[in-house]
C-alpha cells in the first residue's frame, strides 16, 4: 500500500511539473513576441533606396499608399513635418495624394516654424517613387538664401540712396557756382561746399570697398605681430583734426606693448571709426579715452566717450549696414553709416569681437576685443635662455590681473 501511493504521489508531481513547464514555455514565448521590435518601415522600400534616400541633403519623407510615414529624416522630424507615422503638414499631405493619383511631380515654397519671426522657408518637390504608391518628398531649405538675399537687395537699394545725395548735391552746386560766377564771394562759399560733399562722397566710395576686403569667410591675405601702440598711435593721430575741431580732448592710457596677428591697416581703420564716432556725438569740448588692457587672454582696444548714449533697444542694430540711429544727425556729421560694419567685420576677421555699452545721456564704450599675441621677441628670448624686458614679463605672468596692469585716469 505505501509503495502504491508513493508511485501515484511521483505520478502527480511528474504531471505538475510537465504542466508548469509547458506553461513557463508559453509565457516565455508571449513575453518574447511583446518584447520583439516592429517591423522597420523603411525594410518596405525598394533595395538600396533607403541608402540613397539617407544621403540626400534634403529634409526626406516617404509616405505609402495609406499615409502613412514610411521613412523620414531627423531634420523633418525635427522641424515638426513628420510626428510619429504621420506627415503634419497638410499642404504637403494633400500634394501626395494628388501626385500619387496621377503621377505628376510637383513643386511648391512653403513657411514651416512656430512663429512667422522664426519660420523657415523651404522648396519642396513632391514625386512618386513608382513602387507600391510610394511618394518622396523633399525639403530643401532655403532660409539662409533668402537672408543673403535681402541683405543684398537691401545693401543696394541703400548704396544708390547714399551715392545719389551726394552726387546730386555736386551737380546743384556746380550749377550755382556758374550761375554766379561773377561773384567771388558766392563761388567761395559755394566751392567750399562742393568740397564738403566730395569728401563724403570719398570718404563713403572708400567705405565700400573696406567693407567689400573685409566681410566674407576668406581669411587675411597677410597676418603680421602687430603692436596695438602702433595702431593706437596711428588711429589718434588720424582721427586728431576731427578732435581739435570739436576741442574734443584725446587721452590714451593702458597696458604698453601688447601684440596682436593680424592687418594693423585694417585694425587702425576699425579704431579710428569708434574715435570718430565717439567724437561726433559728443558734445564740444569733452574727453574721448582710448584704452588698452588685458582682458582674460585678450587684447581689448576700448574707446569711452561723454556723449548722448544709445538707446538700449538700438544696440542690436547699431552694427548693420548703412543703419543710423538718428539719420538726421547723421547726416549733421557726415558719417556713412558703414562705420561700425566695418569695425564688427574686421573684429571677426581677426578671430575677435566688439563689444558695446551705453547708457542715454551718459555716453558709450565701445570694445575691440582680439585674441593676444605673445611678443614677437618673447619666443626668440626664451629659445636662447635670455631673459625677457620688464614690459614683456608682464604680459606673461597669469598672476597678475588686468586691473593691476593696467593704468587709468578718472573721467569727470
């Protein structure tokens, strides 16, 4: 009797074993198939499409015969056309089903973005792809075009205003100086003001072509040391007939001796733009300061004046082209508006960048911050075991700040 029972207990626990076995199997094989990865969309391609299409610099949508988003891009992704399996964007939508219904390749320009100020252009082909009513779409952005574009337009449409003013201010002249020609005294006064608007018309012909040498990606044609002494020296020196006719009073101060690679040419007419600036719209017999220092590993070039200040919401615009922020005293002083162009794109051209503050009523300090260059003669000093002069020893010890290197004088 215990030999029959202890065979039917070993009979049951075999059958629930098995049982809880088959079970354990079965789940395995559900949780498996949960676990198992979708089918890839784009495995529905035709061969070798899906590597072509990952090449194109386009933004790239595949849609199929249902609407649904069988392959798309990160960049239309990520500029909101494609969510999900989904194409977003109706007119693109209603262009695909019209091209799959008779074949017809289309093409459109559309805005995509949040917002009309941060929307982007695009020009988009619709086509079929001639398998399965597969229809491709490409996006191809065309912002940064139409940005060059109207900076283009622009550009012209100002230099013809600015060449024109001038221009015709010489023929009208001409033509009252021979009206009166036996006038000595008109023709004086007029020959004097034929000379005012020839000067600017020179001044802004060479204006433009400082601008054309130093905007775009091409680098320096020739990078030298240059010592900002140099450049300041060169730049007040310049700029000093404005300031004696004003009684504007030019002071220099600083850090002696700092170096910078660059075009000194292009850097002395850069400063020379923000003296003149600063002396314009000054009030007669105040103090211009040009300042040199060290600015965490940088050579900063700055200019400080009293004058009336820009307003905060024009500090963004102050450096574009042919922008004034008040024309009619502009044209008082006879700049061309083309002047802090050229100091940001030739900051730019030496690795560097311009910095502003203002305050209205309280005057401007303008910055031309450049990378540093050790002196010339430094490297050759310590490659031969010399020792380095005092005014070069500084630039070359990091305990010391800026603030103590550099030397000031109180503005009133």
């Amino acid at each position: 009797m215990n030999i029959e029972m202890a065979a039917g207990l070993a009979g049951a626990v075999g059958l629930i074993g098995g049982l809880a076995t088959g079970l354990a199997i079965r789940f395995s094989e559900a949780a498996h198939g949960k676990a198992s990865p979708p089918p890839d969309p784009s495995s529905a391609l035709p061969k070798g499409l899906a590597a072509v299409l990952s090449v194109l610099p386009f933004s790239v949508v595949v849609v199929d015969l249902e609407d649904r988003v069988r392959r798309a891009s990160p960049a239309a992704r990520a500029l909101g056309m494609v969510k999900g399996d989904r194409l977003m964007v109706d007119e693109l939508m209603a262009l695909a089903r019209l091209v799959r219904r008779d074949g017809e390749i289309r093409e459109t320009e559309l805005q995509l973005g949040p917002n009309r100020h941060d929307a982007r252009w695009f020009s988009v082909r619709v086509a079929p792809l001639g398998v399965q009513g597969l229809v491709l779409v490409l996006a191809e952005d065309l912002t940064e075009l139409r940005r060059v574009e109207s900076i283009r337009r622009d550009f012209s449409a100002n230099v013809s205003h600015e060449l024109k003013t001038p221009v015709g201010a010489l023929l009208l002249l001409a033509e009252t100086v021979e009206a009166a020609a036996e006038d000595e005294e008109a023709v004086r006064r007029f020959a004097g003001r034929m000379q005012i608007e020839a000067a600017r018309l020179s001044s802004l012909v060479q204006d433009l072509i400082t601008l054309s040498h130093v905007q775009g990606d091409e680098p320096l044609a020739e990078e030298k040391p240059v010592s900002l002494d140099a450049v300041v020296a060169e730049s007040v020196d310049r700029a000093r007939t404005a300031a004696e006719g004003k009684g504007t009073e030019l002071v220099v101060t600083g850090v002696a001796d700092l170096w910078v690679r660059g075009d000194q040419e292009l850097l002395a007419t850069a400063l020379k733009n923000l003296i003149d600036n600063a002396i314009s719209y000054s009030p007669e017999r105040t103090r211009v300061s040009v300042e040199t220092r060290l600015m965490e590993g940088c050579a900063e070039l700055s200019v400080t004046d009293q004058g009336i200040g820009i307003p905060e919401r024009e500090l963004e615009r102050i450096f574009e082209r042919f922008y004034r922020v008040d024309p009619a005293r502009s044209r008082e002083t006879g700049g061309t508006g083309l002047g802090l162009a050229i100091v940001k794109h030739v900051a730019t051209k030496h690795g560097g960048e311009v910095t502003v503050w203002s305050k209205e009523g309280s005057g401007s300090t303008f910055g031309l911050r450049l990378p540093l260059l050790e002196h010339p003669r430094s490297t050759e000093a310590r490659a031969s075991g010399g020792a380095l002069p005092v005014a070069e020893r500084a630039l070359t010890r990091p305990e010391r700040s800026p603030e103590d290197q550099s030397v000031r004088e109180d503005t009133p």
